[in-house]
C-alpha cells in the first residue's frame, strides 16, 4: 500500500505542476455550467438530470486527456524501465496511476456541487438522483479511466493515447444511445456494451446493481489486462 501511495502522489504532483489539470478542470466546469444554465432555463425543473445526461459527452473527451501520459510519456521518454525495476509491483504502478487519474477526475466534477446549491436556493431539488446521479459519475470515471490507461499502456504517443481514448469512449456512447429503447436480443447486447443507459439509469434516481456490476466489474477487467500489459515488459 506505501507503494501505492507513493505512484499516487507521483502522479497527482505531475498533474499539478503542469497545467494540464487546471486546463481540464476549466474546461469541463465551463462546459458543465454552459449546459447546466441551458437545460435549466429551457425545462425549468430544479433538476440535474438534464443537464447531466451531457456530461457523459465531455467526460467522454476529457477524460483521455486525463489519462494519455500516464504510460505513453514514459514510453517514450524511457523513464517506464527504471521504474520497473524499482521494488514495487505491477499491479501496484498501474493502480497507482489509475487512483491518481481518478482522483483528478473527481476533483473535476467536484465544482459542480455548487449547482445543488443553487437549485436549493430556486426550489427543492430532488437529492436521492442528485446522490445517485454523482454515484454514477463517480463509477463511470474509474471505467473511462481505466480504457484511457489501456490505451496509453499500448503507446508511445500521448496525441494518440488522446485521440483513441476519445473515439473508444464515443463509440461505447453510441453504441449505448442508438440501441436505447430498442427489441431483440442483438440490441440488448448493444445496449449492455455501450454506456448510455448504465449512466441514464442513475440520473433517474436509480441504483441499479446489474449497472454497479457493469462498472466495477469492467473496471477490474481493463486495469487487470493493463497489469498484464505492464508485467509483459519486465520480460522483453
């Protein structure tokens, strides 16, 4: 565990000294609150529902950026190898890097608590799906984060990391959104693949355990494979 916390506070140091982490904070609270404004003034519900069903779309962009140098910038840069042969384990750099991403990305999303605030302030907002609704952020960024890392685990270049990153998450949206509502067998595959519905299901208010298991579980998989990944370069 001390390891752990080491690559940790390696990692979130490296965010903070760049201005990466300020500049991805910014945009999404620009973003966010751009929509939030929006669908508040067109519905006029004191809801977060609306307003969150878009921000899967810009964590679906952002959340890469997050991720893209966590393995590819030491790929290339050669700073992966002495890393490796430090005492510590391959399960225990990647999850490491994994709880720094996820750690930025839920102080991305933190500033948006101010939106209860202000609906509480114009009328009587609904908690349990704004409690849900942020469980399900919460989930959904340890999924995004762990695809960003398996992508920048198979890199050497961050643009790319960023860019496959952004079109794995895109196509999991889609694939999610274009089988919502629909019969048979091929759509309800579909639908339990992509992610649209797993994350709708919590702005409703809902904490459904077959949409827990699809996040954690998958979760696991990717930083599973992404350690196998990490643990075949000790031996190359």
């Amino acid at each position: 565990m001390k390891s752990i916390g080491t690559i940790f506070q390696r990692e979130i140091n490296a965010y903070f000294l760049s201005p990466v982490a300020y500049v991805i904070i910014a945009v999404f609270t620009v973003f966010s609150g751009y929509f939030f404004s929006v669908m508040l003034g067109i519905t006029q519900e004191t809801t977060l529902r609306y307003s969150l069903a878009y921000t899967q779309f810009i964590l679906s962009i952002l959340t890469p950026v997050i991720t893209m140098r966590l393995f590819a910038e030491e790929n290339k840069t050669g700073t992966i190898e002495p890393l490796m042969t430090a005492p510590v384990t391959d399960f225990e750099v990647v999850f490491g890097k994994f709880l720094s991403a996820w750690a930025l990305y839920n102080i991305m999303i933190a500033p948006t608590a101010f939106y209860i605030i202000f609906l509480k302030w114009v009328g009587s907002p609904d908690y349990g799906a704004i409690i849900s609704s942020y469980i399900g952020l919460v989930l959904m960024g340890g999924l995004f984060i762990s695809i960003g890392l398996l992508v920048s685990a198979i890199t050497k270049n961050q643009i790319v990391a960023a860019v496959i990153g952004i079109v794995a998450l895109l196509i999991l949206l889609v694939i999610g959104l274009a089988s919502s509502g629909s019969e048979g067998a091929l759509y309800s595959c579909l639908r339990y693949i992509g992610t649209y519905d797993h994350w709708e299901t919590f702005t409703k208010g809902i904490i459904d355990s077959r949409d827990v298991v699809y996040y954690v579980s998958f979760t696991a998989l990717l930083l599973f494979v992404v350690v196998r990944i990490v643990e075949s370069r000790r031996w190359r």
